[in-house]
C-alpha cells in the first residue's frame, strides 16, 4: 500500500516534498483537489465533506495511512474523521493532519513565547493552530493572521512578481503591530512556503519564520518508527502517483513549479 497525501490543490506538493526528502523509499499517492480549491474560504461542513470524500478514494486505491497536508482540510475536518468515520470505514487505518507536528516544535523555536500565524482565512477562522498551542503550552500565546490573497498569489505564479510583495507586506504589518513581541511566526497553509523568499524580505531578520515541511516529514518519520504494524503494511519502491480533480496539462504546469520535479498526473473523479 501507498501513503496517501492529500490537499486541497498545489500547496502539499511542499508537504510532499519534504517528506520524500526524509522518507524516499517508500510509495506515494498525491492527491489535489483541484478542481473545487481553494478551500481556504469555504464552510466548515463543505471542507469536511469534500476532505472525507478525498480520503475514501485514497483508502480505496489502497492507502491505509493518509496525511492530509492542508491546514484547512487538518483544521475542519481532520478530528471528525479521525472521531466518527475512521472507526466505521477501518479502524486499522489512519489520518494525520500538519497542525500537531508544527505546534509540537514552536517551543523550542521561541524564546518570547509569543507566536504569529498565517493562514487561510478558514484555519484561523478555526483557532486550531491557538487551542492546539495553548492545550499543550498554556504560557504561549498565538495571534493569527487571516491572509486570503497570499494562495491567489501563488496559484497565479505570482509569488516572485514585484506585485506580490504589497500583499505580503501587509499582513506581515498587521501580525507584527497586532503582537509586536512576536519572535517566531508560522507559515500556517502549505501554499506560503512558495512566498518565503518575499515573506523573508519582509519580516526582520531576528523573526524565525517556519515552514511545515520538514516538522510533518519527521513526525512522520516518528510515527513510522513508532507504529511498526503501520510501517510494515507500507510498500517500498520509491514510487509517486500524481492524481488531480483538474485537468491534469494544468496541474502538471504548476505542479513542477512547487515540487521542483517533471509531474505526470492523471484525472479521477471524486464521489460526490
Ligand atoms: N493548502 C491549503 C492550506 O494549507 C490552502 C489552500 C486552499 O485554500 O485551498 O490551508
């Protein structure tokens, strides 16, 4: 069986990535959703509709563990499924968002404690990122940033044009005035890494600035490591598969762009 990674569009194509940086030998299936993203502004109820239905289609071409590289998709539905459908589909399978690895790494990141985010308008919306942080370190504290234009940016291929750098500046602005103790500050959607060398301009040197794909890569790792009964039902070729609800001569266009790689996908449908 493969791993399943799934987002809602391009954005874990930078979750992938890494993770086959850490992880090679094992067999991938990614899916992008396409054709109904982005999902940053959409209800809670329809992103877990269309998330749970991207996860049964992982499941049935075989994936028993998939990882939902979306922050959205992490933050709306990832505890419904893993609470009310899991244990009816196959209890043996398993989901995994990318907030819990990035939260579990900002202590040791953070001198101040205080911690900025961007995100999506939906995952902020959501307070995941702030009820997850302050549950397992109550002395932290977490300001959010809602930055709705910075995935029509990249999904445009505007992320390096000199008319990127107003919107990237300015949510930047908001979050440092909101909490100006702010020492670490969290890309908190997988599009943004694609915006780090314009966020990096733009945010003072002394601010770390973090992406997921290298935290959600090693606990992936961990989790492996620690659940060998999921290891072992993992095959090892070395193999990726590309699927998209789009049309793949689009998603292979872009999808180079984000994972640095030639990318041959194909089409599937999924079950409304
Ligand atoms: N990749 C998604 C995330 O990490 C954002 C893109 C979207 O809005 O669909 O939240």
């Amino acid at each position: 069986m493969s791993i399943g990674i799934f987002d809602s569009g391009y954005g874990g194509l930078t979750i992938l990535k890494e993770i086959r940086k850490r992880l090679p030998e094992y067999d991938y299936i990614y899916l992008g959703d396409n054709a109904r993203a982005p999902y940053g502004s959409r209800s809670f109820d329809i992103v877990y509709d269309f998330t749970l239905q991207a996860v049964k289609e992982l499941f049935a071409r075989g994936c028993h563990l998939v990882i939902l590289a979306c922050n959205t998709a992490s933050a709306k539905a990832l505890r419904s499924i893993q609470q009310n459908d899991l244990p009816a589909i196959d209890p043996a399978r398993r989901v995994l968002g990318v907030i819990r690895p990035t939260v579990e790494a900002l202590p040791s990141m953070s001198k101040s404690g205080h911690i900025g985010l961007f995100g999506t308008p939906g995952t902020v919306a959501s307070h995941s990122y702030d009820m997850e942080l302050t549950k397992m370190n109550p002395e932290m504290t977490l300001t959010e940033q809602a930055c709705p234009m910075w995935v029509p940016l990249v999904e445009n291929n505007e992320a390096s044009s000199p008319g990127a750098d107003y919107f990237v500046k300015k949510y930047i602005d908001m979050l440092l005035e909101a909490d100006p103790s702010i020492d670490t500050v969290v890309l908190g959607c997988t599009h943004y890494p694609i915006l780090m060398p314009k966020i990096r301009e733009h945010v003072p040197a002394e601010i770390n600035v973090v992406a997921q794909g290298n935290l959600v890569a090693e606990s992936l790792a961990d989790y492996l490591r620690r659940h060998p009964e999921m290891e072992c039902r993992c095959e090892k070729n070395a193999s990726i598969q590309y699927l998209t609800t789009e049309s793949p001569e689009k998603f292979d266009a872009l999808a180079s762009l984000f994972i640095g790689e030639k990318v041959i996908s194909s089409r599937v449908n999924l079950p409304n």
